[in-house]
C-alpha cells in the first residue's frame, strides 16, 4: 500500500478517536448517555430508543443509535446502562455502559413540599472500534497490509457526573466522559501513532415554563468541549400543548438549525427531528434525521390514570432521604 494510503487510513483513525461521542439533536430525551449521574433520577423507568442518520445525501455519512435505561432502586441509589453503536462508512464504535449514581436531598420547602436533590454518578464503559476491510480497495490486489493493519481490542475507560434540579422546574449537570483516556493501536503497525480517546466534557441545563394550563415552554441548552476539538453549544426551545403535543427549535453553533415534533402520553413518548445544515457541507447533503422512542415503564400513577395537575404527582416516598421526582425532562 502506498504512503497516501496509509496517511489517509492514519488521518481517518486520528478522526475516530478525536469525535467518540455522537451528536444528537434530541439531548434532552437522551440524556443519560451524557451524564451518568441521571441513573435512577425518574419517577419511573424510562427505556429509550434513538437513532440519527447524519448529513442525508453524502454517501456513508455518519449514523449512530443507542439504546438506553436507567431507574430507582433503593437507599438513594440509581442503576443504568447504555448500548451504542456508531458508524462512519467502514468504520464502526460500539459498546455498552453500566451506570451508577447516589442521590442527596439537599433541600426542601415546607410550604409547597419542592425538593432540591444532588446526584453523583459514574459509569464504566467497554467500546470496540472495528473497520471493514473488505470496503476498503487498493491498486494491489489483496493487499498484505489492509489484511494486517487492524487491532480491534476493547478500549475501558471511565467517566463521571454530577446533576442538580429542583423537582420539576430546572435543572443542571456536569459530565467527563473517556477520563483514562485509553490508548488503542488502530492500525497495528510499527509506527509511533498514539491514538488516544480524549476526554469529552458536558454542561447541561434546561427547565420549565408554565404559561397557562394548557401551554409550557422547555428551554435546554447542551455545552460540549473535546480536548482536541473546538466547543460545541446546543440551544433549544419546546413548546408543549397539554404536555402531550410538543414542536420546538434547536440551533447547534455554526453547524445546524432543527425543527422538532413529537407526542407523549402514559406509556410512551416519540420525537422527530430534522436538522438544516449550515456548515459548509450544506450545498451537498439534504439534512440530518433523528427519531427518538421513549417507553416508560414502572409509571404507576399516569397507568392507573391519575391526572397530573400543573405538571405535578404526588408518590409515597421510597427512601427517607430522596425522592425521585422529575416528570418532565
């Protein structure tokens, strides 16, 4: 294989473990694969399904799902785990996370009974990064090194997070992902390539706005910085109609407008999204698209139709010293 190749080959490596964490566009329903600390926050069991095609008209663009649940045990403690898969043309990340948090009641009202609770989390993550090598062609038939070029070990690594809200009105967390910064010899050669996946660092805030009883707003907004890469900011804004229909906008800095829609009741929750390029990939793709599913197990107040007034329930409490009690993030 020629030295262009293999500078190429190195670059995509290079790229693979600098990006790691994929975008999405619906954060707010996602939010466990960001900070670990949100295990066991819900009032119920929220199973989540979400799926993104990136960047519709590039062959091969990035795609990414991941499949999520996390809920409530007991003596404050909160237990999740995340599946994730990431592709890009031939090149794929996948692996899993085991998430654990421990919820701290720091304050509380006596006269409207709203509680202020402080988690910390941790999560142990396994990833693999693979590369098809049958995709990839050279001048040389059956190249020797694309054959012997490739080490898919599994990569360990760590992370960790805090997460303050105060009951159903807002919120705020703090993340670290990939904090060993494990080291992996993509390409197996002899070479001194270090490819190491790097830190991701996460802030993320959001409430709610009741502004009669039948309309709410949801403002969001998600902070990313990558050691190696420049900071990325997600702003968004839900507008709810009985807290069952929902359509808002997002803006993702200098990448990408979106639109988003979606529906809840008491067992389940779907959201679409669809974003508008900005970048300067605009003129060759048609968009991103992003589906999210959340199914809500263990809910037994919306299942034995209780109403929710001003977004509020009421639950006998399962520990003395934590509740968990947010119902609409």
């Amino acid at each position: 294989m020629n030295k262009l190749l293999f500078t190429i080959l190195t670059l995509c490596s290079l790229n693979i473990f600098a990006q790691q964490q994929a975008l999405f566009t619906q954060y707010i329903f996602n939010d466990l694969i960001f900070n670990p600390a949100i295990s066991g926050v819900k009032n119920y069991v929220p199973i989540s399904l979400n799926t993104r095609r990136q960047w519709m008209g590039i062959k091969e663009a990035p795609a990414a799902q991941t499949l999520s649940a996390h809920g409530y045990l007991d003596r404050n403690m909160g237990l999740g785990g995340v599946i994730f898969n990431q592709v890009t043309g031939p090149t794929r990340r996948t692996g899993a996370t085991v998430s654990s948090a421990y919820h701290m009641k720091v304050t509380k009202n006596k006269y409207n009974k709203e509680s202020k609770t402080l988690s910390f989390g941790a999560a142990f993550t396994i990833s693999q990064y693979t590369v098809e090598k049958d995709r990839l062609k050279t001048r040389i038939p059956d190249d020797p090194t694309i054959d012997k070029a490739f080490n898919y070990g599994l990569i360990p690594d760590l992370s960790f997070g805090l997460y303050y809200h105060n009951a159903n009105k807002y919120y705020i967390g703090l993340s670290a992902l990939n904090l060993i910064q494990s080291s992996v010899d993509l390409l197996n050669t002899d070479t001194s390539n270090v490819n190491k996946v790097v830190r991701n660092y996460y802030i993320m805030s959001g409430g709610n706005i009741d502004i009669s009883d039948k309309i709410s707003l949801q403002p969001s907004v998600l902070f990313q910085m990558i050691e190696t890469l420049p900071y990325q900011i997600d702003g968004t804004l839900l507008a709810w109609y009985k807290r069952t229909v929902f359509m808002g906008i997002s803006y993702r800095h200098q990448d990408a407008v979106a639109v988003l829609v979606g529906y809840k009741n008491n067992m389940f929750r779907f959201g679409y999204s669809y974003d508008y390029i900005l970048s300067d990939i605009a003129g060759f793709v048609s968009g991103s698209h992003e589906i999210n599913l959340t199914l809500y197990l263990l809910n037994q107040e919306w299942s034995q139709g209780r109403k929710i007034r001003n977004g509020k329930k009421t639950r006998k409490k399962r520990d003395k010293g934590y509740k968990p009690d947010i119902y609409d993030f």
